[in-house]
C-alpha cells in the first residue's frame, strides 16, 4: 500500500501562484504515474497534470497549459505543482493521484488510478 500526502494549497489572489507538493510513503512500480486531479463543487473531477517514475510525461490539461508545470524529485518520492498566473477557474480540491505503468493511456481518467491523497484546497479570488 502507498499513502500519498499532500500540501501547498491555500488562497491567493488572481494572478498569483503557489505550489501543491505530494510525497508517497514509498516508491513502488504500482505507483509509478504520478499528478493531480482537481474538483470543483458541482464540476466533475478532470486530471490537470502527471508524470511518470521513470519516462513519459508530463502531461497537461489543455487549461493550465503554460501556467501549471509539474515536477518530481525521486530521491523524496515527490511531486510537484507550481501553479501560476492562477485564475478564478482554478479553484478546487486538489487531489494527488498515483497508478502503475506509464502515464500516456487515459491519464485523466481517475478511476485508472489506485492511490489517492486526501485533497488540499486551491482558492484563487
């Protein structure tokens, strides 16, 4: 089993950034694809950035293209969001995610993925 935790959120003005951080208890091939979905209230849950352990990635959501780049230190089994020029629109629960294999096939589809954070809210006014 892996336990992913995360921190960073907050709230910011528009036009402001912060960083969302997610560390897994350990580095296992079953949680090899790593990033961050988000829910907004009333709004289905859409995958905004992942990136994999070993190749491939990341990938990004049309929507924060530009202004979102994720990273990951390996040695800390963590990733990072550095989310800027937040809009209005990015506010959300902002959940870590993990899954086996590599990100490419279907990575915004969350029920693909197997391990879950408990979610840190992004407030942007």
């Amino acid at each position: 089993q892996v336990q992913l935790v995360e921190s960073g959120g907050g709230s910011v003005q528009a036009g402001g950034s912060l960083r969302l951080s997610c560390t897994a208890s350990r580095y296992t091939y079953t949680a090899n694809c790593m990033g961050w979905f988000r829910q907004a209230p009333g709004k289905e849950r859409e995958g905004v950035a992942v990136l994999s352990r070993d190749s491939g990635g990341p990938y990004y959501a049309d929507s924060v293209k530009g202004r979102f780049t994720i990273s990951q230190d390996a040695a800390k089994n963590t990733v990072y969001l550095q989310m800027d020029s937040l809009k209005p629109e990015d506010t959300a629960m902002y959940y870590c995610a993990a899954r086996s294999g590599g990100c490419a096939s279907n990575w915004g589809r969350g029920d693909e993925y197997n391990y879950w954070g408990q979610g840190t809210q992004v407030t942007v006014s």
